[in-house]
C-alpha cells in the first residue's frame, strides 16, 4: 500500500494508505456534501475537532439512512440515523474523539427507499435485501497543528473572510468565537445523550436481572430514572441553542 503524506501551511496530514479513490460509484436516494473525504483539523486548543455531513434526499420519497465508521469509538455522530422526507435534508455532525488519531479511519452511509416517515429499526435494516440498500464510503484525512494555523488556512477551509470589528456580532464576540462555543455546546450535548442511552440500557436491564430486595431494587432504579430526566432536561435546553 501506498502512504501519501502531505503538507500544507505548516500542518502535516495523517497517513492515508491506499489514497486512490475507493471506487464507489454515488447514489441514486442521496447527495452526500463532502462526497468522498471528510477534512479534521486537529489544534492545541481544538483537540477534538467535528465536521459536518449534509444528506440530501434526492428522491419524491422517503429514504432512511445511516451513518457508520470503521472507528466507532473515535467519533460521536449526531444523527447516526433517521428518515428524510421527500426531498428533505439533514446535517450531520461528526465529532472527532481524544486522542483522535483519524488514520486510516472511513465513514460508509447506507441509504434505503422506505414508504413512511417512522424511523427504521436495526431489526429492519437487516432485513432489506443487499440489492435494496445503497452505501457510499468517505475517507478521513486529519491534519494536525503544533500551533494555531494563521488565519488565511483557517479561512481555507471555513470559506469565511479575515476577522474584523466590522464582522464581530453586537455582543462583541467574533464569528470565530462563536463557532468554538457552539462546537463546545454540540460535543456537550452528544455526551449527554450517550449517557442517558447508557443509563436507558442499565434500568433495562435491572428489570430483565433476578430481582432483588423491595428497598434495593426500588431505590436503585428511581435514582436511575432521576438521572435519566435530569438528562433529558438538560439535553433539551442545550437543543434550543443548537438550533
């Protein structure tokens, strides 16, 4: 296999070993933006770096997806799977987990025509025929910095012009500022829902276990389910930003 290095501006891109194109050919149900590679820039102070995924749904139809990764401890997806609308798109967020290494890392998204709204099971994706399901893989390329980048290559891959007074918000905050907290916000929130899923399986699981004494299980499972809300209420607080 080849390893391709390159350098750009001072940042060092990780390895990618097999860099020719992976060959697959673009669906039919969906336009992915980036279509082929997802850019991480990795910083002293931006250590867990995210990027965005739009879906579009291409079709008159309703159309399922799901995003998977080669690395699932390595990233936080937010939504890692719904249903479009006719027409509909979604943006999704990949967050880059510590240490995130990113090398040799890709993404697969699996597309599939259904007839409704309702989001679609693990059950029942494995229940559609090979022939049904359409996939698309995207590499990972993360480049790393020992010092800030200057801010003509941040402008590189943001599409954004130099930060001015005139570009600060009323509050006094730059656009730049802004996006730190807002990313600060999104990582905080993905954490959140992990979680609650986790604290969700355990109280499942207590109700399947032996059981044990009235006091036990009853105090256990009520501190469970207090956790759980408290959870809920802080993920939707925290939703009313994002969105």
């Amino acid at each position: 296999n080849i390893v391709l290095y390159v350098f750009y501006l001072g940042g060092r891109l990780s390895p990618v070993r097999g860099a020719s194109p992976p060959g697959n050919m673009p669906m039919n149900l969906l336009d992915l933006e980036p279509a082929t590679t997802l850019h991480f820039c990795k910083t002293p102070t931006n250590t867990s770096p995210n990027r965005k995924l739009m879906l579009s749904n291409k079709t008159s139809g309703y159309v399922a997806f799901k995003v998977k990764t080669t690395a699932p401890r390595s990233y936080l997806v937010r939504p890692s799977a719904a249903t479009l609308g006719p027409h509909c798109k979604e943006e999704v967020t990949i967050i880059l987990q510590p240490p995130g290494e990113g090398q040799n890392h890709r993404f697969l998204v699996q597309a599939v025509q259904v007839t409704s709204s309702q989001a679609v099971s693990r059950e029942q994706w494995s229940e559609f025929k090979k022939e049904q399901i359409e996939e698309q893989r995207l590499n990972v390329v993360l480049e790393e910095f020992e010092t800030e980048p200057a801010a003509t290559h941040e402008n590189f891959f943001s599409g954004s012009g130099p930060v001015t007074e005139a570009s600060r918000v009323p509050g006094g905050e730059a656009p730049a500022d802004l996006q730190v907290k807002y990313d600060e916000l999104v990582q905080y929130t993905l954490m959140l829902e992990k979680q609650k899923k986790k604290l969700e399986a355990e109280i499942e699981e207590l109700k399947g276990s032996k059981p044990l004494s009235s006091s036990e299980s009853g105090g256990y499972n009520l501190f469970h389910i207090l956790l759980v809300a408290l959870i809920s209420f802080l993920l939707s607080y925290a939703a009313k930003f994002i969105g």
